[in-house]
C-alpha cells in the first residue's frame, strides 16, 4: 500500500473546500536507488518525546520508537507479546556478536523458561538501557530480525537479518503512549541505525540528520545516509552553509560511549553573563524567528565556529504573560556541565558526519522561512530534471492531467502514436489521431499521436488531449517509493487549467472506469498494487489527509486504528448515458433520514435515467449539491428537528439556504449537536451517517448553515456529494468488487485524517 499526503491551501476554498494539492508526481529519467531514508518524527505532547515508526518482524507490523541519538542499538521490548517467524538470536561467539563489538558484552545461559524472544540460552548479551530513567542492564539478547522502512507492499529499503537488542518491559518504563522501543543513532556502536544500515547496504553512508518540529501535530525529520536534505514549499537543501565542530571522545563513558559530545568554549548572551528566570511577556515582541530576547550563542572550538540560539528555542511561553529561560540548572555530579535538549534543537538541523567525526548545525531554519515539517512526505514528481508539480485531486479523473504547454522540459518525454499498443491500452472514449499540430514538435503537440477526450471538472471543459509516456515515480528524491519508467498521462494546453488553486499545474484522475487513471494504471504496471484506494480528507488547512493506493488495511495512528474497518459498503452504479465524465463515481441513494425519519422525495430523481439524475461522488465540489426538490424537502425536515429554542436567521451569504443562530447549540466530539443525517444507499440497513461537523458550516461568530446547496441539475446528478461532507471519514474504493466503503466520522473513534503515518 502507498500513502499519498493531502493538503488543503486555504486560498482555494472557493473551488475545492478542502482539497487536495498534491506534491507527488514524478516523472523522471531512470530509476533512483536510495540513498537517503526518510524517517518522520513526531514529538509527543505529554512526555515530550521524539518518536518515529519503524516496520519490523514477520508478519511486518509498524513499531513506535522513541528516539535517542546517543543509542547503541535499536532496543525493542519483547516481553510484551512480541510475535515473528523470523526473529533469531545472535548465539555466543558468532559473527553477529563479533559484529556488535560492544563493550561488556557476554553469553547469556541463564533463562529458565521456555525459549522465546529475549530469553534464549547460548545467546550474545550486551549492556543496554534506558536513559530517560538511567537504568542499564546486562541482560539485552542480542536478535536479528526483518527490519523495514515503509510498509508493505511499499517498502523503502528492507534488510532480513538487522541486529537489534530485546529487553524485559521494566526497561522502557516512561516511554510515551504506546512507544515499545528505542531507536538508537549512537556514533560508536557499530549496531545502531545509521551505522549498521551503512553496512549492511553500500547505497548508504554513516551520516545522518536530524531536525525536530516544533509543533506536536505536524512531524519533524531524520534524513538517514548522505545530502542533500530538503525541505519544500520553498524547496531548500537545509544541510548548507551548516557551523560544523568535531565530536569530542569521552574515554572515561563507559556506561554511555555512544553519546555525542562537542567542545563548548564559551557562551554568548547578547553580551551579558547573567539572566533571570522567568519575565513578563507583554512587552517581548514576536519575530520571525519566535519572541524578541537576546540571542544566545554557542561557540565551539573557535571564536567563528557558533551556534546561535533564538528566541524560539531559548525561551518558552508558560502562562499568558509570562515566559521562561528555558534552560534548567542542575548540579551535575557524574554527567557532563551542558546537555542540549530537544528544545534548542527544534527547527534546527543537525547534520552528524561520523566518517569525518563532525557534527553541522543550521541554526533556526525560520530564517529560511521553513521549517522541519516540510519534508516531502510521498512526493510525486515530474519531468527530467526532477521537479515537483502540484496536482489537484480529481476522483473521476481519467488520467494524470499535466499542463505541458507551460514550460514542460523533460528527455525522457514520449508521445504515444496512432494505434500503438498504448493508444490501445488507454481505452478512452473518442480518441482519435492527432495530425494538426502546424508548430515544431514539443510535449503536448506531435502528429500522429493519439487523443483522448479529458479536461477540468471545475470549468467543466473538455478537449482532445495527446497522450504520452514518461517515468512516474513517487517518492522524494532520492528515496523512490514506487518507479514506472513507461506511465501514461494526457499532456494538455494551459487555457483548460484555469480556477485551480495557485501553483497546481495538473490534475491527478482517480477514476474507475479509465484503464490510465492513477490506481488502475499501477496495478496494472506492478503486481504490489491492486485497484483500491482510500481516500480521507482533513478538516484542516494546517493538516494534511491521505490517500492510500492499494489494499487495506489503511492505519492512523496515536491511537493506531485500522481506520478501513467495519465499512457500510454499497455497489458502484454505472451511468451508460454520460459522456466527459465518464469515470465519475455513481451510487444509488434510496432515501435520505434526518433525525431518523424519511424526508419525504421525489423518488424518480435518485435513478439515473438518460444520464440524469442519481448521486455522484465528488472531490471538486465543495458541498454537497441537492436537486432543488430534494433540498426543499431536506430543508424542511431540518428546521422541524432542530431544538426549539434555534432561531432561523436570514442566511448571510447567498450560497446557503438556511442558516440559524448558534448560540443554543451546543459542540460534540463530532461537532454541532445538530440532527443527524443518513444517506440510505441500496438498502436500509446501509446507510451513511453525517454529524453535525460535516452537515453545518459555522459562517460567522453566532450563525450557522447547513451545508448543502439546492440547485436545479438539468443536467447533472440530482445529489452530488461533495468534499466538505467527506471530511474526516474514510471511503475505500474497490474498483475490483465495484463497491464503496463509508466509515461515517473518524471523530467517533478520537483519530482524525491527518494521523496517518507518513512512511509506514
């Protein structure tokens, strides 16, 4: 399975609501071999923990791991129920043992139970612990086991016999929720991540960077094996112009010799030696680079080698006016004089080069107007050179639709000429063979190539369009998730691209019934793929949804939930009368129930006849459209189930028909305490729930609307769901049964959209 993160930009709220620019099309040369991991890391609110997700064991399960970057190995607590087919102990005197070159370390006969992980006899045992609560141990069993980057089917880089060490639960004591291990990044270990991988896989080197988000709901970063590091929307490489300084050996640290450790000559306060401890804030202003206090500086070996600490990183906001130093004194008795926290280094990059035993520091990248959160997640991109290109979400696309008149430059670019295999395997409806291109030859106008009718759902135009060939591949260079060198897309003029958001180039066609669009063409290309998808759209412009390519199960995670559970599932219905939108995605709606009652309907309108009428899907419609009838009727049988003490007000904008006064609604977890709205497929007992979060739009302070639009459809669906009604609920489309699965509001299970993992 793929993930494929969704954004919402709040300047295109207007044509799409909530939807779905897309960095993630690659086009590209040849297929790039990984040379640098993506590791995404999210902080935890409660602990303050940095945690990342890493695949492991057999059958591959995803596992949280708090990250140390002064750890030896990858500790993994099997006490609790750690289950894999593949799992196999380093035994006394072996090559693994060898290998792990750690100090103290010893054969371990003293289990007493029935083999299992971590309690082997004969087995390598090492000294490992946990310094969140300086507790170390002699007793971590030295294993092997599969570990994965990503999950299948998509899995970045997998080695079968990665060394790790087990260790009894006592050990993780004071993790974050749900975290059952810890990552280890220690420089002199050859058995931790950076390390180990470096040997195990001549792709990577032993360097890594790490750079932690400031934010709780967005996720920082470690870029495993060589730069460049980038960051987008801008796109910058944020491991130049770094302040390096040598790692300095500790002889004396035996009991953590892994830990990094710099020489510090001095500190630099803005040119005072002396501060207090906590302030008023009101008269401390905001900058770019977080409140306006004296900088800090660290310097190292020399008076021009520093590190500079802003006030986003030195001082912390406690209470309304008052802010604090953060920094903590404590008598160090066997610890050194200056532990850098996790504080100073969010939105900073670390760079660690243990080849050449140097560490780089940025220092705050909102100087670079970025931050750690701008990693490229899943990233598709275009053309040869490698570029990112913003594409909007179109769930009846019939292809990947790119812009080629604009600037399209790529080498690998191929057309697709008249009754060539592919013109064939396209299968689109009135193609034809393209001969009047009068100007010289470029992407998007050859003769004696094949069209194919496609367009812009938004203008609602359609035109001939050539088709071509180019590599797809998703992934973040140089990290490729998934490479296709021969994928068809349609290359159109810049005129059928107007009123899609700011920056988007290209639209990305999710529809069922076209051989090219993007689930059906990588099945088709890769045996890994089959044509389903999920599609889970975020409420919010900060938070990015998700779209998952393949098969279930789709996880969120904090808590993880396999979110594509326990769906209401109703057949797709076909619509042999249309013509452009002939990859929509068409259900039958028997009845509509608010508050458990039917509203009473014009039934002929929920059949398609002729082309007209039924109920379609829709990710570029903002609300869902109703026929004039049938809002008329949903309006009424609103207004008598609202609460009595509800005032109806005169809707403040002319896209709603009714508003009322919410100042005696009450809020839920999923949402306004409104009357609940089911959508009754094929059957009764299948049916579709809609919550207050997804049935009312809050249009000012004390005025709310539901969120559906009455128009008269001549020549459309007569109801049309759009994307603000799919917010938050997950719908799974399996093109193979022909089915669509509902969840109703993710909000009922306290996850939401935006907690899918980005890389497992």
């Amino acid at each position: 399975m793929l993930t494929l993160k969704l954004s919402l930009s709040s300047n295109i709220y207007t044509f799409f609501f909530l939807f779905l620019l897309l960095n993630i099309i690659s086009l590209c040369s040849s297929i790039i071999l990984p040379t640098t991991l993506i590791l995404p890391v999210t902080k935890d609110s409660s602990t303050l923990q940095y945690i990342t997700v890493i695949g492991q064991r057999t059958p591959l399960i995803p596992v949280n791991f708090t990250v140390h970057l002064g750890g030896e190995s990858l500790v993994v607590d099997c006490e609790s129920g750690y289950t894999s087919s593949t799992y196999k102990p380093a035994r006394c005197k072996s090559k693994q043992c060898s290998f792990a070159k750690v100090k103290l370390d010893a054969c371990g006969d003293y289990c007493l139970t029935k083999p299992k992980p971590g309690c082997n006899n004969n087995t390598c045992h090492t000294l490992v612990g946990n310094p969140l609560i300086t507790t170390y141990t002699f007793g971590g069993e030295l294993a092997e086991d599969v570990l994965a980057i990503g999950t299948a089917p998509i899995v970045l880089v997998s080695q079968p016999r990665f060394i790790f060490t087990c260790v009894e639960s006592y050990i993780i004591k004071r993790l974050a929720k749900g975290v059952t291990g810890i990552a280890g990044f220690g420089h002199n270990s050859t058995i931790s991540i950076p390390n180990q991988l470096a040997s195990l896989d001549s792709r990577f080197t032993r360097k890594f960077g790490i750079c932690l988000s400031s934010s709780t709901r967005s996720s920082g970063v470690i870029f495993v094996g060589s730069s460049p590091y980038y960051v987008y929307n801008p796109m910058i490489d944020i491991s130049k112009n770094l302040v390096y300084t040598p790692l300095v050996g500790n002889p004396m640290d035996w009991l953590t010799p892994m830990e990094y450790h710099v020489n510090v000559s001095s500190i630099r306060i803005a040119g005072k030696d002396r501060f207090g401890a906590c302030f008023s804030s009101k008269n401390v202003r905001s900058t770019n680079v977080g409140p306006d206090v004296p900088v800090i500086d660290f310097v190292f070996r020399k008076k021009s080698a520093f590190w500079r600490i802003y006030g986003a990183n030195s001082v912390v906001q406690v209470s309304k006016d008052v802010m604090c130093l953060a920094f903590v004194g404590r008598e160090q008795t066997w610890e050194p004089s200056i532990v850098i926290g996790g504080y100073q280094l969010e939105e900073n990059l670390l760079v660690f080069d243990l080849p050449h035993k140097k560490i780089g520091f940025s220092s705050s990248l909102k100087l670079q107007q970025t931050s750690c959160s701008k990693y490229d997640h899943a990233s598709k991109r275009q053309r040869t050179p490698l570029i990112p290109v913003n594409f909007t979400v179109h769930l009846g696309g019939a292809s990947l639709l790119v812009d080629c008149e604009s600037g399209y430059n790529s080498s690998t670019y191929k057309p697709v000429l008249c009754k060539s295999k592919q013109c064939s395997f396209a299968k689109a409806e009135s193609n034809a063979c393209g001969n009047f291109c009068l100007s010289k030859p470029r992407p998007g106008c050859n003769n004696n190539t094949c069209h194919t009718l496609d367009g812009n759902p938004i203008i609602d135009t359609y035109t001939g369009v050539e088709l071509a060939e180019d590599v797809l591949a998703i992934g973040s260079k140089p990290v490729v998730l998934v490479s296709q060198p021969k994928f068809i897309f349609t290359c159109i003029e810049s005129f059928i691209m107007t009123h899609l958001a700011k920056g988007v180039t290209g639209i990305a066609g999710f529809g069922h019934n076209s051989t090219i669009s993007i689930p059906n063409q990588l099945a088709s290309l890769d045996s890994r793929f089959t044509s389903k998808f999920g599609i889970c759209l975020s409420s919010s412009t900060i938070s990015s949804g998700v779209i998952f390519i393949g098969s279930s199960p789709y996880y969120v995670y904090n808590p993880m939930i396999d979110i594509s559970k326990n769906l209401v599932y109703t057949p797709l219905v076909k619509n042999t009368f249309t013509t452009s939108k002939f990859s929509e995605y068409h259900v039958k709606v028997s009845s509509i129930r608010i508050a458990g009652k039917n509203v009473p309907l014009n039934k002929t309108l929920l059949s398609i006849k002729q082309g007209l009428g039924g109920t379609r899907i829709s990710t570029t419609t903002p609300f869902t459209i109703l026929h004039t009838t049938i809002y008329d009727a949903v309006k009424t049988a609103f207004i008598n189930t609202l609460p009595k003490n509800v005032t109806i007000v005169e809707p403040p904008t002319k896209q709603f028909g009714l508003c009322f006064s919410s100042k005696n609604i009450r809020n839920t977890n999923v949402g306004p305490d409104v009357p609940v709205i089911d959508i009754v497929f094929h059957k009764k007992s299948a049916f579709w729930r809609i919550y207050g979060a997804n049935s009312v739009v809050q249009v000012s302070k004390n005025v709310m609307c539901l969120a559906f639009v009455g128009q008269d459809q001549t020549r459309a669906p007569s109801i049309e769901i759009g994307g603000y009604q799919l917010e938050e609920n997950l719908l799974l489309f399996d093109l193979i049964e022909k089915k669509i699965g509902f969840s109703s509001s993710l909000k009922l299970q306290q996850t939401s959209c935006s907690k899918y993992e980005k890389t497992t």
